[in-house]
C-alpha cells in the first residue's frame, strides 16, 4: 500500500499503486511529474522537496472479526512511510444479526439450485432446479401436448405435457424448500439473544463446505 503526502499533509492513502489518482493529484499540484504502472518499484519517490509517494502501513489491532469492528483513527508521516493507526470497537448484537444474515441469500441459491432424481415413464433422470432450466421446461409446457422425445443430462425420455407438469412440479417443491429454509434461518438468527448465538447458526453443513472446497 501506499501514500501520497505533501510535507505533513496527506493527500492520498493508503491506496495501491493507482497511477490514475496519483497523476490526478499531482496535476491538482501543478506539478509536471507524472508516474507510470511500473514506477511501483521505485517507492518511495521524491517528487519535489515536499511532494514524495512513500509506503503506507496498517497498524491494526489484534481483534475477532465476528465481534469486533476496527476504523481509522489517525495516521503518522514518516520518513518512508505514513503509519495509519486502527482501533476496535465492540459489535451491537443487531449488527452481527444482519451480517449474518447476508450468508444465508447464497447459500438457499446453493439449495435451490441443484438437481432433484425423478421417475418419467418408468425411466430415471436427472433434472437441475436452477432457474434457466425452470423457465425452459415451463416454455416447453405450453406447446403442444406431444409425447416427444426430451433429453434429461444424458437420458433420452418420451414425455407429455402432463409429465411436464409433474416434473415442474416437482421442481417447485424443491425450491419452495429452499426459500422456507431461507425464512427459517432468518427468523432463528433473528430470535437469537447473544452474539455466541447467532454464530451457532448453524448455514451450512460441514458436507456442504467440503463440496465447495
């Protein structure tokens, strides 16, 4: 990270190495200097006796991001670098409740986006619940009654606009599940009386975390 300072003045930071904000600056300055892309490696520079880009460092306390927020308090020009200091604050119980809460959106698109095993005509298939797949189907349900040939992964089905209805159905069931799920952990977090308690929250299965890894 770094900084731009002007003596005791800080102009810009802590930033990366953004040449856009930094030329910007020194055009505001009226200076001719103008840094490129690969000047980076060159930090700290002396752009003038007072104008210089330094580095830029965070002393942020030790502290747990679950129950603990840190902000900028002050900030230090030194020789090579400008020293931007951090302090912590407790989090409100209602803070971390809508934080946690932001984690269960993602995840009920996890369960509502999946694939559900069905039985069409005595043939097993694989059918995906996501979205793109929901409105195909649904289209395809309001043409003509057949039966035709569908593909289902890599199985080959001869269906109606009945087994269509059933297989939307279906699908419907599945990611009704999902949103109720969603309501569900929303309401458990939303009930919870301690911070402890709404990280035991539990949002997703430790199976779950494995297939995402």
């Amino acid at each position: 990270m770094y900084a731009l300072v002007n003596g005791e003045e800080l102009l810009l930071g802590p930033i990366s190495f953004n040449t856009r904000m930094i030329n910007s600056e020194l055009e505001d300055l009226e200076l001719d200097y103008r840094v490129k892309t690969s000047d980076d490696v060159n930090v700290p520079i002396s752009i003038s006796e007072e104008v210089k880009i330094i580095f830029a460092r965070n002393d942020i306390p030790e502290h747990d991001p679950r129950f603990e927020v840190v902000f900028q308090t002050s900030h230090e020009i030194q020789e090579k670098e400008v020293v931007f200091f951090y302090t912590k604050r407790d989090k409100l119980l209602d803070q971390i409740k809508d934080e946690y809460k932001k984690l269960v959106a993602p995840e009920r698109r996890n369960k509502e986006n999946t694939n559900i095993n069905l039985t069409v005509n005595d043939v097993e298939i694989i059918v995906s619940t996501s979205r793109d797949n929901r409105l195909a189907l649904a289209s395809k349900a309001l043409g003509n009654s057949g039966p035709y040939n569908f593909k289902f992964g890599d199985t080959w089905v001869e269906i109606t606009k009945e087994n269509l209805e059933y297989i939307l159905a279906q699908i419907d069931t599945k990611v009704q599940e999902a949103f109720d799920w969603e309501l569900s952990k929303l309401n458990e977090i939303e009930f919870c009386e301690t911070k402890e308690a709404v990280y035991d929250v539990v949002i997703a299965s430790p199976l779950d975390v494995l297939r995402s890894v």
